[in-house]
C-alpha cells in the first residue's frame, strides 16, 4: 500500500498543473542593541549571552572540523 499523497504530486507536476508555493519567508533584520546606553546589569548579561553564543559556535566548528577530518580519514583508507 502507497500512500497518494506522497506520489500525487509527481502525477500533478507531470501532468503540468502549477503546484501552489509557500511564499518566501519575510527577513527581519535583527537589531544590535547599544551597548553604551545599557544599565551595568543589561551589559552584562548581553555580554555574557554573546560569550555563550561565540563559546556555541567554536564547539560547533570545532566538531564539524573533526567529523570533516574523520570522513577524509576513511576515504583515505579506503
């Protein structure tokens, strides 16, 4: 058993029916608050969220570089 909704789009598109879009999704631009208008308190806790975020990303990079090395690894070996 298949389930129609997973091939009847293929059928429409083959047919040459136009299927509905979603539409892009709108960008808002984020806003960098002033760091020298900030109470002492604000400052820093917006400084220590940027830390954590930066702390994030380099684990990330640093993970995405070791799984990088391990797939060049074993496409060497072979």
């Amino acid at each position: 058993m298949l389930a129609a909704w997973k091939f009847l789009p293929w059928v429409l598109e083959y047919l040459g029916i136009p299927m509905m879009q979603k539409p892009p999704m709108p960008v808002v631009p984020v806003e960098e608050p002033n760091v020298e208008t900030m109470e002492p308190e604000e400052r820093k806790a917006y400084e220590k969220e940027l830390k954590k975020k930066a702390d994030e990303k380099k684990k990330k990079d640093k993970e995405e570089e070791e799984l990088r090395k391990a797939k060049e690894e074993r496409h060497r070996k072979r």
